[in-house]
C-alpha cells in the first residue's frame, strides 16, 4: 500500500485496515476487545482496526470496547461508525476501572510521558500503579501492553540497534517507569499465568504527527534541524497498530512475550531532513553534530514474524511531505525524539 493519502478521511480509513493476516487470526480471538487508552494518538486507529478484523472474520458476536476520559468527542463519533462502543472512564480511578466490563483481550495504550520531568510522580503512579489494577481485574485476558524502546540505552548505528535480549538501561522516569510497567505485567503473567505481550515501539509516524511530521514542521519555519540526535528507527502506523493486535495471539503467561515494533531502516537525522527539504522545495539548513550513538531498536523478529511494513522510509518520506502540499494539518504535539536525556 503505496498511495498517497490526500485527506483526514482517507487517513483514518487506512490507519484502521485490517490486513488478510489479522483477520484470519481475529477468528480465535477470545472474547471482547477492550482498548483501554483509547483517546490517545494510536487508540482510534487501534480500535477500529479490531473491529473491522472482527466483522472480516465473521465474529460479529465479539465487541470491541474503547475506554477513554474522551475529552475530544469526535474520536467518539469515528468509532461509532465503526461499531466500537465507547465507554468513559477515569483509568486512574481504582473504581472506574473495576466497573469495566469483562474481556478476552486487553489492549493497554495507558502511558505518562510529555511533563514527567517536572511532574515525575505523574509517571511513577500512570506508568506502574495503574498496570497492576489492570493486571489485576483481568488476570485471565491475554494483555498486549504497549512500551517503548526508550527501556533501552543508545547503541552505535552499525549495531542494527537494541535486540529484546538486551539487558534495559532506561535514562530517566520515564523510560524508568515504562520499564516498571513491564516488570508489573511481567509479575502477573509468572505469579497468575496472565498471558502478556510487551511491544516495545519506537518511532511510529503518520503524516499528521511523528518524527518526520517534526523535522517537516523544523523545515517549513525556516530553523535549522539539530543533528545530535544521530539516528532513528521509524515505523508507519498502520503496520504499528497490526502487530499491536496480532501479538493478542503470541501473548503467554509465565515468560511474556516481547518484541520490539519499529521500521528495518536506519535513518540518519540529516538524510531524512534532505529528503523531506527537496520534496517541500525548501532548504535544509543544521545545527550539531551527529553522536556516535542513538536510541535505536533491531525489529528483525517482529519483521520475521508479520512481515515488513506496508509502507517504506521512502514512501513515508513521500507521503509526508504530499499532506503538507496539501494543505492538511499537522498535530501540535512534538515527539521530543530528540531528546537524549530522557527528560519529556
């Protein structure tokens, strides 16, 4: 799936198709669907694509159950039309949560991460309180909650990145507390045998929001793109929200499963800024230097295990700079992928 996506319509549409792989596997699916954060960048994509899976697979007996605050209520109406049932809810509410409803699979999208260096205690209590009520009130769902590849230290470009047997070394409270999240899950699934799946993504794009939507935003207002953050992994969001749902198979009590989510290239900071700076005819100008190493994930087993992403760096790249031509809007949420500190 190569084409251009012209408009939010078109967009929203893709970034909720299921593909062949995921509908045949949403036939075993256990039960209902529960995408508990699902308000967020990610959830609506999420939700809809397990929906549509599910009615692909003729399992229109299954429901799929979006849980959010919803603070903006039209992710609400997007998922109506869908068939999503909406619910809200204050996860943080230990009374909230026990009120929801029962569920074969629990996709947990719940994170702290943009002020927790000033509000750290946000991210110790989001991060690693709430994964234990969840683990708790659904000990027999099969849990797929997403981490990041922050839980990781920087690694030399040529490395390929931070395989999952890698032993974590988090910068920060909140790779810290995303690594306590896991190390919560990871206690449910030895102590109660809650099948768990823990993907660690790192960094998902679309055109609207992501690391290209950033450097693309740097370009347009004529400042000039720092070069320290080296290199990254970037992966297209609709193959993100896949392999979010096709690991509800691979989840496991005892060991969890792990897996880290992300693109198979490589990208240089100041190729991508080139790139994106001929397709939006403006120049690329730079600050820093590039670092020896970066923050960077090996995805080989997930490659291995769903295939390659149906969109390459290249057509991202491509597709980026086409919505901006267009006149479509970008996001007001910067990613702070630059960040080498671990403060968010």
């Amino acid at each position: 799936m190569s084409e251009l996506l012209t408009g939010v319509r078109e967009l929203q549409e893709e970034l909720g198709r299921p593909g062949a792989g995921l509908v045949a596997e949403a036939r075993a699916w256990p039960g209902d669907v529960l995408v508990l954060g699902a308000g967020g960048k990610t959830g609506s994509g999420i939700a809809a694509m397990a929906r549509r899976a599910l009615v692909g697979a003729g399992r229109t007996d299954s429901r799929v159950l979006a849980v959010s605050r919803w603070t903006d209520p039209a992710p609400r109406e997007q998922l109506a039309a869908h068939g999503v049932e909406t619910v809200t809810a204050d996860l943080s509410d230990p009374d909230a949560l026990a009120a929801l409803p029962d569920a074969g699979a629990v996709i947990h999208l719940v994170g702290a991460k943009f002020g927790t260096a000033t509000t750290p205690e946000q991210a110790w209590l989001t991060n690693t309180v709430l994964p234990d009520h969840v683990a708790r009130r659904w000990p027999g769902a099969r849990i797929v909650a997403l981490s990041t590849g922050n839980v990781y230290g920087m690694t030399a470009p040529v490395t390929g990145g931070s395989l999952e047997s890698d032993t974590p070394r988090p910068k920060g409270d909140y790779a810290i507390t995303c690594l306590g999240r896991e190390r919560v899950f990871t206690h449910a699934a030895r102590t109660r045998e809650t099948p768990v799946a823990l993907i660690r993504l790192n960094y998902a794009v679309e055109p609207r929001y992501g690391v290209l939507a950033d450097l693309a935003r740097t370009l347009l207002a004529g400042q000039p793109v720092a070069l320290d953050t080296g290199a990254v992994n970037v992966v297209w969001q609709r193959y993100a929200n896949e392999v979010v749902l096709r690991s509800i198979g691979h989840a496991r009590g005892g060991a969890p499963f792990v897996l880290n989510l992300t693109g198979p290239e490589t990208a240089g900071i100041r190729t991508l800024a080139l790139r994106l700076a001929e397709r939006l005819d403006v120049k690329a100008e730079f600050t820093g230097e590039a670092p020896s190493t970066s923050l960077l994930s090996d995805a080989t087993a997930c490659h291995a295990l769903f295939g390659y992403p149906d969109r390459t760096l290249g057509q991202l790249i491509d597709l980026q700079a086409a919505w901006l031509c267009a006149g479509n809007e970008l996001w007001d949420k910067p990613t702070k992928f630059e960040r080498r500190d671990g403060r968010f």
